[in-house]
C-alpha cells in the first residue's frame, strides 16, 4: 500500500509540522512572559490560548495579543547591557575618537 520513501515522506512532514507547531508555542508563550501588557490584559487566557489551540493559539497571538511590536517612545536602546550608548561622530577625513 505505502511504499518506502512515501512513508519516510509522511514521517519527515510529521516531525516537521511538530517543530514548527511547538517552536511557535514556545517563541509565543516566552514573549508573553516578557512582555508587560498584552491585548485584553489577560495573561492567563492568552497562556490557555497558545497551548491549547495547536499553530492557531501562537498565530493568533503573534497577530492579536501583543499592545506594539514597536520599542516605547524615552526608553534607551542600547547594548547587551541594555545601556544607551553614543554613537562616535568622525571629525571630517578622520576616524571616531575613542570616547567621543
């Protein structure tokens, strides 16, 4: 009936469906734990949403829950310190100055 390759064909999509599915689940439910306000301001429902509606609770999140994909207006954006940092300016036909 199922010939070899058609079968590790089936397998492959299977585990890759899988990944894709639990990757989504887990990059969702990781921003909503970081994020400080979500749409609705339920946290709980939007957790319950992404795991119990397989690929569509973590879409529907991607595109509904999340208040701005955008960094607020005054916060510094900065380093792996999460410091602002300067930007050197060069002096005409020269190279940045360290601490300029």
């Amino acid at each position: 009936m199922w010939s070899d390759w058609q079968q590790w064909a089936l397998g492959i999509t299977v585990v890759l469906w899988g990944g894709v599915q639990y990757g989504l689940a887990v990059y969702a439910l990781r921003d909503l734990v970081r994020r400080p306000r979500v749409r609705g301001d339920n946290k709980v429902l939007w957790a319950l949403a992404i795991l119990t509606l397989p690929l569509v609770g973590a879409l529907l999140y991607a595109s509904m829950g999340p208040t701005s994909f955008f960094p607020r207006a005054g916060r510094p954006v900065g380093g792996a310190d999460g410091g602002a940092r300067p930007i050197p300016i060069a002096p005409p036909g020269g190279t940045p100055q360290p601490g300029a």
